[in-house]
C-alpha cells in the first residue's frame, strides 16, 4: 500500500474525516458518490451560443449544484457593475470568454468562502496515492481517501489558489466532477462541527442535491428548512412557507425548483428590481434552464399594475397554469405572466 507524502502545502485527509464526510453526504460511511457526480464539470456554452453566460446542465443528479453555482456565476457578471445604466451598456449576458472563465473561479470562491462563515476556508485536490492506511473496516471509493486539503484565512488566498489549479488543470473544469466543489464546500470546520444537525444528509436517497445541500450552496448555512428564523408546525401540520429572505434576495436572482426535479434559474439585469416597489409594476425576468432543449433565450414580462386576467372558465383554467408561473405567482401575486411568444414550459 501506497502513501503519498503531502502536496506542498497540504495535509492528506485523515480517516476519521474521510468517514465523517461521507456519512454527512451520503448518509453513511459506507457510501461513495455515484457515477453522475464523478463524471460531471463545470462546461460553458460555446461562445456562440446564445448563452454565453451559461453552464451545460444536466438531467442528472448533479442539476441543483450546477444551478447554484450558475446563480453565482450571473451575480459576479452582471452585478460587479453597480448601476442599471453600466449595466446595459456593458452588454453583460454577453462576457467574453475570458469574463466569464473569471467569473467561475469567483463564483465558486465565494460559495466555498461563504460556506466558512467568511472566517477561513479548506479545499481538497485529488491526487494518485492513498492519504492514509485503510482499515480492514473502510470501503474505498476510489476519492475520499485520496484527497489533500489546504486551508485558507483570506478570500484573496482562497481565490488565487482555485484560479491556478483550474488554469494547471482543463479537467478540473471540463469533466474532474462536481463532487470536487461539493466537498470542497463541506470541508470547511463549521460545516462539520457547527452545523447545529445531528442527521443532516447532502445527497438524498436518489444521490440529489437534498434542501440541506442547496442552502449550504446558496447561504453557506447546512439547515434543512427554507423559512426565516426557527418556526413550529400548527396542528395541521401545513406546509411552512418559503421565507421572505429567500424569496427577496440581495441580488434579482432565484434558483427554482419546479415539479421537484425541474431546475432553473430566473434573474433580472436590473438591481432596482429587489430595493424600489416601483419597479416592480412592470419588468422582465430572464429564465435559464441549461439544457440543450432550450433553444433560445426566454424573457418573460411580469405586470402586477392590473392584477391578472380571470378567465371564465374558473378552475379548469387556473389548472393549466404553467409551474413556473406558480412560482412567479407566490412572488408576485396577482401578476400577469407574458411569456412573449414562447410556448410555458419548465
């Protein structure tokens, strides 16, 4: 059996963490990463495509953390400008490629920083040998047990790092796997020691992002609830809202989940959007799946100035109304939703 000595700067993993880590992902310390997260990364769109801003993002288990990772890549390249106006003027859905390649290594430093409480930040690098000796009670993965971390104090540390081994390695962003963020963003102590959750699980039965991990991705908080503050199921037991920190961020972004498996992503070009009500009478969102079915971009225009149409038909009709415009409406209630000319879908 093999050990590799330390990467400079690093320390290997030690067993107990390699256990702790999979148990707190998969739910067991017995349980790895299935093909799906081995197998995914980080992709653009080709700079042709009509979404230059955009990762591929696929109909698999990995979906959720590629969606709030592209959350973050728009918010560094739309909103590093301050005002609507540079804004337009910079045509920022359309990044050059070396803007949008900056944009990433951002986007994924902030997440890993934020999930650190902006105090102190660990990341793991594969590397070909074992990190420790396997006990005869330890099933290999063929990952866990290979990695090196590295700490870091500053986000400007932190930054510079991702950067170079994303420039060193092409793979690390086309094809290493989203596992590599994943863990990457767990690592950091308080995740481990300070989540306040005794039964937390990352990955669902299904090996999906579960709610835990896509408020640890979003907020850098590993809590399995969605609404502000603690609250208290009523006798009912009815389902608790979504919470109004969620539903208006810093930034006009939102990750979406419609029908529980369909992912998207909707944002507005315009900051004014979640800080003046004004604005909020009439204005466009964009809407971004990733996936190769859509084609073409998707704005939609949103009007809360005169309440929505009511159809006749009552009921029946109010039955077809798209998901994703459900999901405007418990924003926006009342809205009317025009989908310009595209045919509703997910």
């Amino acid at each position: 059996m093999s050990i590799e000595p330390n990467i400079i700067g690093g320390k290997p993993i030690s067993h107990s963490v390699a256990c702790e880590l999979r148990r707190f992902t998969c739910g067991s310390n017995v349980a790895s990463f299935g093909v799906d997260w081995k197998k995914t990364g980080f992709h653009f769109y080709s700079m042709q495509s009509p979404y230059q801003f955009g990762l591929h993002i696929h109909r698999d288990c990995t979906r959720g953390l590629l969606m709030c990772v592209q959350a973050y890549l728009i918010k560094k390249i739309i909103f590093k400008y301050s005002s609507r106006e540079e804004i337009l003027r910079r045509d920022v859905l359309h990044p050059s490629e070396h803007l949008r390649e900056e944009a990433l290594v951002h986007a994924i430093s902030e997440m890993i920083w934020q999930a650190g409480q902006g105090v102190k930040a660990c990341v793991c690098l594969l590397q070909d040998l074992l990190s420790f000796e396997i006990p005869p009670d330890y099933r290999k993965d063929g990952f866990t047990e290979k990695l090196t971390l590295f700490e870091f104090s500053t986000f400007d540390e932190l930054r510079g790092f991702i950067k170079i081994h994303k420039d060193q390695d092409s793979g690390w962003v086309c094809g290493s796997g989203s596992h590599d963020y994943e863990i990457n963003a767990l690592l950091n102590p308080s995740i481990l020691e300070d989540s306040g959750e005794t039964e937390l699980r990352l990955l669902n039965a299904s090996e999906e992002c579960s709610q835990t991990l896509l408020n640890l991705l979003l907020t850098g908080k590993a809590v399995q609830y969605i609404f502000n503050g603690t609250q208290l199921y009523d006798d009912e037991g009815e389902r608790l809202l979504v919470g109004s920190m969620l539903k208006t961020p810093k930034r006009p972004i939102w990750v979406t989940i419609t029908n529980r498996v369909n992912y998207g992503l909707l944002f507005s070009t315009n900051p004014d959007l979640v800080s003046d009500w004004r604005v909020e009478h009439r204005f466009f969102l964009h809407y971004y799946t990733g996936l190769v079915s859509q084609k073409k971009d998707v704005t939609l225009t949103i009007d809360t100035r005169f309440g929505r149409r009511i159809s006749r038909k009552g009921k029946r009709e109010a039955d077809k109304i798209p998901a994703m415009e459900h999901l405007i409406l418990s924003k926006w209630s009342g809205a009317e939703v025009d989908w310009n000319g595209t045919p509703p879908f997910m």
